[in-house]
C-alpha cells in the first residue's frame, strides 16, 4: 500500500534548493545530481553526486554525511535533481537501503515535477531487508561462545523426516 503524503510549500522549498544547487554545482560529468535533506525543525542540508568508474556515492549519501559532520540524526525529508534539467529522480537502490537503515521514517519526493509526490522509504523498498533487524547480538556470542541459532518459522526438528 503506498503512503502519498500531501506536498507542502518547504517541500517545493526542499526541491527548489536541490534543483538551485544542481544548476550552481552539476557543470560537470562527475557531478550530475545534487540532493537535499530537510530536518523536522528547517534545517536544509545539500550534496552532489560524486561519479566515478568504482560508483562513488550519490547525492543523497553526500547529504546525509554533510547531516552527520553536522551532528543532525534526525532527517524528516529528501528529494535528488537531475542536471540539465532532468527534474527530481528516485533515488537508486542502495540509496533506499541507506536512507532505510539511516533514516526509517524519512520521506522522499518523487515523481515528476507537476505532479510531485512525498512517499514513507519504506514504501520504494517493500519487503526490505532492514540492517538492524539483522545484526547479532556480540554480547550473547561473547557471553556464550557460540553463535546464535535462526529460529526458522514451522520447523521441525531433523528426526521428524
């Protein structure tokens, strides 16, 4: 079920920073997108993509480490824009598992620019494999000296075949 999420005018305000940084900033093959990221208090934070043969990372990961420098861990909203005017773009696949495992309840802005829309993360990656869900606990392999066991749902112990 997809959670659209009615645009409000800091949201223009959050593209319109993103496309004003694109124009300033994208003059270049190595820099073709720039992101920004609003906090629930105003806070804008702002990146561009770094291209390189290895990836690099994308614009959205550039805004949420200029977030982090500045000790911000609490993203409300995201949006990233093409250069040439290009518009807003979803963001790729690694980028949804960051901004997942970073920021669960951030909201990204998609779609075209007359109709833009502001979606939950968790709605660009359905069934997602969440980072934290998946960490072990050091503690109890420490405390025990063995991993832990998955608990598979309806097993049945090897015997019973």
């Amino acid at each position: 079920m997809t959670t659209t999420t009615t645009m409000l005018d800091t949201d223009r305000a959050l593209v319109q920073a993103a496309t004003a940084v694109a124009k300033l900033r994208c003059r270049s093959d190595n820099h073709s997108v720039a992101a920004a990221a609003r906090t629930a208090d105003g806070r804008v934070f702002t990146g561009v993509n770094l291209a390189h043969f290895t990836g690099g990372p994308c614009a959205e990961l550039v805004a949420l480490g200029a977030a982090a420098t500045q000790g911000e861990a609490e993203l409300e909203t995201i949006v990233a824009v093409g250069d040439r005017g290009r518009g807003v773009l979803p963001p790729c696949g690694r980028c949804r598992q960051v901004l997942l495992d970073y920021h669960p309840g951030i909201q990204v802005i998609v779609g075209p620019i007359d109709a833009l829309r502001k979606l939950p993360v968790t709605d660009l990656l359905p069934d997602s494999y969440v980072w934290a869900d998946q960490r072990l606990d050091a503690s109890a392999i420490v405390r025990t000296g063995q991993w832990p066991m998955p608990t598979v749902p309806a097993s049945r112990a090897a015997s019973e075949d």
